[in-house]
C-alpha cells in the first residue's frame, strides 16, 4: 500500500477540489453575468463552494500538526465552518440593506436549513455507517462532554428567540459568548494528535516548509473562492427558485446548505469507514455547535451593520416556526447523546423526522414536527433520567470550572 504521500488517489482529490474553483474565480473576476442563466451561475458558484469546503477540512486538520493547540482549535473551528457562514452573511447583509425584502427571510432560512441537516444527516450517518461494520451503539468518548454541555445550553436559549420574533443583538452576546467560553474550555482540554486520512495525511506527510507552505495556500485559495463565490451563488439560488416557479425560501433552506455542509459530512462518513466514528461524531457535534451558537450569534450582527444602525433581525412567522422546530430537533439530538452512546434506532428517528419534513414541507406541519421532537425527548429523559441527571452535573461541574482554574 502506497504511503499518503505517494498515494496518486490523495493528490487527484486535491487536484478536483482546486480545479472545481477555477470556473468560480474566472467567472467571477468576469461577473457572473457572463453565464447564461441562474441555473449555470448557481451551479458554477456552488461547486467552488464545495471544493473550497473540501480544501479548509483537510487543510485545517493538517494545520493541528504546526500551530498551538488553542490557536489550532480558534483558526479551526472558524475557518472549517466559513462556507456555512458565506452564504448567510450574504443574506443577512442583504437584508440590512433592505429590511422590507425577502432576505431576511432567507437568513434565517439558509442558517436552520443548515442545523437540521447536519442533524438529520451528518449524525446518522455516522451512526448507520459504524453499525454496519461493527453491529453496535456507537460509544462515544467522554471528552465530547463538553460540547454537549455547551450546545444543550445554546438550544436551550434557542428557545427563547422565536418567543421574542426576532435575532437580537442580546441575544448575540448570549451566543457568541457561549461559542467564547467553550473555544477557551476546549483550548485547556488535554491536547490530542489528529488523526488524518486521505488528502490531510499526504499534506501531513510532506517536511515542515513544504506543508506549511501548502496549508497557507489552501486556506488562502479556499477563502478566496468562498468570499467571491457566496453573493452569485446566494442570488442565483433565489433565481432559480423563481425561474422554476419554486417556493424560494426551500430553495435557500436546503439547496444552499448541501453544497456548504456535503463536504463535512463526507470527510466525517470517510473518517467512519476508516475506523474513526467517535472522531467523525465529535467533529460534527462540534460544527453543530459552532453554527448554533457564533453562526445565529452573527446575523443581527452583520444586519446591524449592513443597515447602520443596532437593531434586531426580525423574524416573520414561518422563521419563527422554523427556529422553533430546528431548537426541538437539536434538543432531542442532546439527549440522545448525553448517555455517551447512540444506537441505530436513535439515528434512524433522527433521520425519519428529518426526511419527512423535507418531504413534507406544508408550513403547517411545522409545528407537529417540533412537537414530535419534544415528545421524544420527553419519552429518552423519562427512560434514561440517571444518566440524563448525572449529565446536569457535569454541566454544573463545567460551569464552575469556567469560574475556577481546571478543566472538567
């Protein structure tokens, strides 16, 4: 078996993510109206976004090999998520400009799109993926606590948004504070070598000037792409939606997140067929964190700025029911995981209720979704409540050691 480094498969991936951002950069140094069509340009656009989301996993995880710990997990966690967050600080922006357009419905769309697909498939898939080879509950590692502390008290305080009709800038501070605290909680954690596969170990495997060197371009070409591709792509979307005669707000919600979220959840379904689902699940359990707290933090941000004044993005009634159900979901997702294992069954519930939402899109069977959500949560606390309390203690035991001088 060839090692990384020479291994031809490694280099091709790395080649067909560069390449996928050439036509991006070409087009967009030309304007995107050069392409005939919203369809072309959505189409163009999107898969820069897909290679460069590829580039910024294996690169970020090849840049854990030369950076500090704590300065590796701040320039990780933000620029692994940057295709995620593009795309709706375009909308967001967008609707600063002009609150009275449907943007501001799209913000909200494309960010709780993004959440519920992460969850409804991301997690399952990891899930399914372990059990085939291994025909059993995926254990996962007690070091992943800390992030199941920290996003049960971000979806917990969800809660509370759609009650209020709006993202405000408290409710910013919130957030963005809990992203702060758990960054800094995780930069004291015992430090682990990663683990890479694929393209990041072939970088890895490289002497120090060289790997470098490559880490730096990738992130430089992938932000490049993703910053010049994020505005066309976002709009074209919109206008296929309406060319198609679509509903435009599901075009956002769930068009745009694929192409930004279908990277992390193959890099993580590879790392699962090569032996590593706990690592799998804890990237993705991180993301879902990173998203539900900076991610929803910086939107009435970015708004705020873009109108020129402090003001809180509002949220119409189908955003707030979208919220809502995407709060249920997360928090039925963080009491499957506090019992530190997760079977089949609980991984397909989480897939079903998600399928069946996308397939079912009538606005008004959001709200049973949401109840169903909560329902099942209800039902795993009552069945599980021991090691449901003993997790309420860690959380307990990790707020104090926000307060005190060691890690849980």
């Amino acid at each position: 078996m060839p090692s990384p480094e020479r291994d031809p498969k490694n280099w091709l991936w790395l080649a067909l993510a560069l390449a996928a951002g050439v036509p991006a950069l070409y087009f967009s140094h030309l304007g995107p109206g050069h392409l005939e069509g919203a369809g072309p340009a959505a189409l163009v656009f999107g898969l820069g976004i897909v290679g460069a989301a590829f580039l910024l996993a294996w690169a970020s995880e090849t840049a854990q090999l030369d950076i500090s710990q704590a300065l590796a997990l701040a320039v990780v966690a933000l620029l692994a998520v940057l295709p995620e967050y593009a795309v709706d600080m375009v909308f967001a922006w967008k609707a600063g400009l002009d609150p009275q357009s449907d943007y501001v419905h799209y913000a909200a769309a494309n960010m709780t799109g993004g959440n519920r697909l992460l969850v409804g498939i991301g997690w399952p898939l990891v899930v399914f993926l372990f059990w085939f080879s291994r025909r059993a509950a995926l254990r996962l590692e007690r070091d992943l606590s800390l992030e199941l502390v920290f996003l049960a008290a971000a979806t917990l305080y969800a809660f509370t948004i759609p009650l209020k009709g709006s993202i405000a800038l408290w409710d910013a501070a919130v957030l963005i504070g809990l992203f702060v605290a758990y960054m800094w909680m995780s930069a004291r954690a015992k430090a682990q070598e990663p683990e890479l596969v694929g393209p990041s170990a072939a970088l890895a495997a490289l002497g120090r000037t060289p790997r470098r060197g490559a880490v730096l371009f990738l992130f430089a070409y992938a932000a490049l792409v993703i910053i010049l591709s994020a505005e066309p792509f976002a709009d074209g979307l919109v206008q296929v939606g309406t060319e198609a005669g679509i509903d435009q707000f599901l075009m956002v919600q769930w068009v745009a997140p694929l192409a930004s979220e279908s990277p992390e959840i193959l890099v993580a379904a590879i790392l699962t067929m090569r032996g590593q689902a706990t690592a799998a699940m804890t990237a993705l359990v991180s993301s879902k964190v990173n998203q539900w707290t900076l991610l929803v933090g910086s939107l009435p941000v970015v708004f705020s700025v873009a109108g020129g004044t402090a003001q809180a993005l509002p949220l119409g009634t189908r955003q707030m029911e979208e919220f809502f159900l995407t709060s249920a979901q997360s928090l039925f997702a963080v009491v499957l995981l506090v019992r530190m294992h997760i079977s089949w069954r609980g991984a397909l519930a989480l897939f079903v209720l998600f399928l069946t939402q996308v397939v079912i899109p009538d606005p008004r069977v959001r709200l049973a979704f949401a109840f169903v959500y909560l329902a099942a949560t209800v039902w795993v606390v009552a069945a599980d409540w021991g090691r449901v309390r003993e997790f309420g203690r860690l959380g307990r035991a990790v707020v104090g050691s926000l307060l005190g001088r060691t890690a849980p």
